[in-house]
C-alpha cells in the first residue's frame, strides 16, 4: 500500500491540479458556519430543505471540514437533510464531547432517530453514538472507520508530525493529499490542509480524538452481546488502496463484531471517501434510502457487448460534468440541475452522438434520474436500414430503450412532458451527429423550430440549455476520409446503395441524412466535457404567441453556444485534459481525475 501510496506520489505530483477560487462546494454556500467556532456543531447543508426528510448527520475526518464531501451531501439532500459536523482548528472537543454531540442532534430530530454517515475520525464518534444509543441510530454507513487507528503504521508518525519545523509542517499537503484522496480533494478545506489543521490541533486530536476514540470504541465493542438494533442497517466501507489505514481488515473485523453488518470494498478508492465515492449508491444498493422521493436505480452495469463498449469509450474520454448556480457560478456535478417537474433538456450533438449515452449514464451515476432521450427513429429500429453495414453496431437499439430512448418528435415529446418527464433532446439531430468536414462545434438545428418551445410552454416544462465538447475530437477533421456528402454523392455502387437506403427515412434537419462519416479515431482523444446552465421558464410563456415562443428559442440556442465556447476556453486549466496524464493517473488511482472551474 504504501508503495503504490508513493508511486502515485511521485506520478502525480508534477501535473497536480491547482486550487482554483471556486471548490465543488463554496463558503457561502454553509450560510450557518461562522469564521470562528468555539465548540464543535453539526449544520444544516441546505438551510432551505424542509423538515419532513430523515436527518442524516454526516461525520468527517480529521481535518473537521464539511466541505470535504460536499458532492456527496448534495447527492443525498435529494432524501435526506444532511447535517454535517464542523470542527474548527481552535475547537479542542474530547471523543466523549463528540458522542454526546451526535446524540443531542439524534434526538433533536423530528423522530428521534438519524441516519448516520462517517468517515475514518468520524466514524469513531458515530460508532460511539451507535453503541451508546442504538435506540436513536437508523442506519449507520462507515468509512475507513479509524478504529483501527491504533493498529496501523500511521498512529507512530502521526503524533511526531506537529513536531516538525514551521516550514517543513506547512508544505506536506503536496506529500499528503495524494496518499488520503485523489489530488485536489484539499481545495474543498478552503483555507488548504495546514490551515485547516495547525500543528496544535493536529496534536489534540490525534491524543483526544484518534487515540482515546479509538481505545473507546474498541473497549464498547468487546462488551458488546448481542447485535444491536442498526445492525442489519450498517454498512462498513474500505477502500481498497487506502494507504493511511488497514481499512479492508478492519471492515472485516467489525463485521464479525456487529453480526448483520455489510462489507462494502470501494475498488481503487483511496482514504478519503467523502470526496472519491459516490455514497448515493452505497446507501441505494444496501437500501437505506427513504422510500420518498423515488427515484431509478443507476443502471449504469454493462450487461451487452455494446454497453461494454460504451463503457470503455467513456473512460476513453473521463466525461466531468458542470451545472450553474443561480448566481451565475459553474460548479462540479449536476446538481444544481432541477429535477421537479417536466424537464426539457436542449443541446448540441456531438460527433457520432455518444454525448446522449453520457448524459444519460451519468444523471443516474448521480442523481439516480432517469432521463428520456428523444432518439432519431432509425436508431430504434432492430434492424439497421444500412444492413448489412455494421451501423449502427449491434445492440445499440436494445441499448437504448433500456435507457428509456424513444424515436424523436412531437408527438413523443408532448406524451413524455405530460408525464412529467426528463426529455432529452438535440435539435441538430442527426446533420450534428454526422458532421460534415470543417463543423466541428457548429449548431446545426433549425433555423424555425419554436414548436419545441410551445410543447414546453403548454406544459410549463422548464428548459435546459447544455453544451458539450471533446466528442468532435474523438476523431479529427484531419481524421475524416469521406464525410457524408462525400459518400452520397459517389457515382458507384455504394453511393446508390446508400441513397437508396436513405431517402425514404424520416428527415427532422434539414440535410440529416442517415450516412455516417468515413473517418479514424484520434490515437489521443481530448476529454469530454458537460456544462448545463440556468434554467429558462415557461410558466410565463403562452404557446400562442408565436413571437415570444421565436424569442425564447433564439435565447436557449444562444446560451448553448455560449456555453460550448466557454467550455473550449476552460478545458485549458484541466491538467487531465492531456490524454497520456489522464491516463496515466486513472491507471493508478482507478478514480477519474476532476479539476474545479473558477466563476
């Protein structure tokens, strides 16, 4: 472990990403936080959320920041009101101050009951809750639970760290980050590692917290006979590279200690969980989640030869996904994506349309949405109209009516907004799938096609513009051999053959014709990247009033193109755009690299 811990050290840290003024999760976003804590306190992720949700309290590690996770408290507020444990760097709360903490927010909450998430130091205070109280825990998720603490190698170096000169102490985080999280996880600290931990706190908390809750822990779970009441709802999570403690071991120990427990190995995650792992799927998979809202499953396992195919064309690419703020500001993730009501997403299509299977795959990675994808008909169809070409590749049809795709066009999309649904639509269709040499990132769509804004309006479906870029670099304009004019007009056999094939399709472009282009992969493809922006309404708008629905559609295509240039200029500061350090990092680390936007 801590060989692979120092290879990844010495791989990374000539291309590790900088900390940019914007995290996944900014200060302001923790309205309840002041600058300065005297005691340790648990606040509200969402000071919006309402009170008919189970509370969930969310323990961290040792550097006590509620931001170190903050992806995951937004992925989880969908069912929960998350409540995170802050610890200030001047707070000095004992192990027993922290159960007694949890268990004053326990019973605070409106059932008397909470559901419980921790992680490594954390885990410790929850655990303590957990067997002090059971009758106020509902479910209790722990990772790399540091009641191993006092077995692994880290306990001798940890205490002698403060001891090191100023100078010395205030440059480990490059040292540091790669072996408990992947690089950049620290960004979401705010103030950086030696900030968040002075070598006084450091100090206290590995004596007070680590050390003493460790021993504590240890001591109640060997009195412990008979298995308590969460049992059935724990789940013990390990990291399989966690280079800081023997987490597979000691998920297996408790195991035996607290029968009805789960073991969960997190594959090629490192120590810091709260940032690399989606913990929607793990309190999904082990059903912990509420039975409202519901939502699909993340269906994202490949089961056909095709998905498996997707599956590896994504890696290829390391899609990261961006969604706006109401003020304005580009964040990590897809959750400030709004998900009540009918949802109308409107995009540009990329080179061979996989853009669709990304979106799709990733808004049930998560926010377990299921999306409906508008798909041009011939796509839906078992048998290709270019039979005996292999195109599309066997199986994509099956594929994507398991991903809920349905043949494009009105009459489609008015059934599926009437239901409430998540429609997913590029109105360049396939003229942008199959580009034409020299249109790489040109909106094809067209110039008329307001009736997809009076379909929204008529049912008050908010609008979505998106953008997305990387997909027409997969393969390159130097890349293309024949494009699709090229082919169709060909005085041979195939030329015939393809117009023969074609133009008795449906057409919903102009110039859409079913005939992709001949052309190479890129040997270096650059990395995908998603940006959805602010939402346009349609309450106000009447279906109508052709003028304003004219208006509204010129306004959504405009900010789709805004948002591909703004994504071409700032792919710039992703250091894991270079496909050879991409790949060479996701070769170790096994977790997709992700860089933060500045505003």
């Amino acid at each position: 472990m801590l060989t692979r811990a120092t290879l990844l050290v010495a791989c990374t840290g000539a291309f590790a990403p900088q900390a940019h003024k914007l995290t996944p999760l900014t200060r302001r976003q923790f309205t309840e936080v002041p600058e300065a804590l005297d005691t340790a306190r648990f606040v509200r992720v969402d000071p919006e959320c309402t009170d008919d949700k189970p509370v969930l309290l969310a323990l961290g590690g040792l550097d006590g920041s509620p931001r170190v996770g903050a992806r995951n408290w937004k992925r989880l507020g969908e069912w929960f009101d998350v409540r995170a444990l802050v610890l200030d760097p001047s707070d000095r709360s004992s192990h027993g101050d922290l159960v007694r903490l949890a268990a004053s927010a326990a019973a605070a909450a409106p059932d008397g009951q909470v559901h419980i998430v921790a992680e490594s130091m954390g885990a410790l205070a929850a655990l303590g809750l957990a067997l002090a109280r059971p009758e106020r825990v509902a479910s209790l998720v722990l990772c790399n639970s540091a009641s191993s603490y006092a077995r692994a190698p880290v306990s001798r170096i940890t205490g002698l760290l403060p001891r090191l000169p100023t100078r010395v102490y205030e440059t480990l985080a490059p040292v540091v980050t790669p072996i408990m999280g992947r690089p950049g996880w620290t960004a979401a600290l705010g103030e950086g590692l030696a900030a968040a931990l002075p070598r006084e706190t450091l100090t206290h908390r590995e004596r007070a917290l680590l050390r003493n809750g460790a021993a504590s822990v240890n001591d109640a779970l060997k009195r412990l006979k008979a298995p308590p009441r969460w049992a059935s709802n724990c789940v013990l999570v390990a990291s399989e590279n966690d280079a800081v403690l023997p987490s597979v071991r000691e998920a297996r120990r408790l195991a035996q200690l607290i029968p009805g427990a789960t073991v969960r190995i997190e594959r090629g995650a490192p120590h810091v969980l709260f940032d690399a792992a989606n913990l929607l799927d793990v309190f999904a998979d082990n059903g912990l989640l509420p039975s409202a809202p519901r939502r699909a499953s993340n269906g994202v396992t490949a089961t056909t030869p095709i998905e498996r195919s997707m599956l590896a064309a994504r890696r290829l690419v390391s899609p990261r996904f961006f969604s706006t703020a109401a003020d304005g500001s580009v964040e990590d993730g897809l959750f400030n994506v709004p998900s009540e009501g009918p949802v109308l997403f409107v995009g540009n299509h990329q080179l061979f349309g996989l853009d669709g299977v990304h979106i799709v795959e990733e808004f049930l990675r998560e926010r377990r949405l299921a999306l409906t994808p508008l798909v041009y008909p011939p796509l839906l169809a078992d048998e290709s109209p270019l039979a005996p070409l292999p195109y599309p590749l066997p199986g994509s049809a099956a594929m994507l009516r398991r991903f809920g795709g349905e043949p494009a066009g009105a009459k489609t999309l008015i059934a599926a907004l009437k239901r409430g649904a998540k429609a997913l639509v590029f109105p360049g269709g396939a003229r942008e799938v199959f580009k034409r040499k020299g249109e790489a990132y040109t909106l094809r769509w067209p110039s008329d096609s307001s009736a997809l804004v009076r379909i929204a309006a008529k049912f008050n479906a908010t609008i979505i513009p998106f953008a997305g870029v990387g997909g027409d670099e997969f393969f390159g304009n130097e890349a293309y051999a024949l494009d699709t004019d090229d082919l169709l007009t060909m005085d041979n056999r195939v030329g015939e053959f393809l117009r023969n094939r074609t133009e008795s399709l449906v057409s919903l472009v102009d110039g859409d014709t079913f005939v992709p282009p001949l052309m190479a992969p890129n040997a270096a493809p650059r990395r995908n990247y998603y940006l959805f922006g602010r939402p346009f309404h349609t309450t106000a708008v009447d279906p109508a009033n052709a003028d304003a629905c004219d208006a509204l559609y010129g306004a959504v295509r405009t900010q789709v193109e805004l948002q591909v240039e703004y994504l071409l200029q700032r792919r710039g500061d992703d250091p894991y755009d270079d496909f050879v350090k991409r790949l060479a990092y996701e070769s170790l680390g096994s977790v997709a690299p992700t860089f933060s936007v500045d505003e």
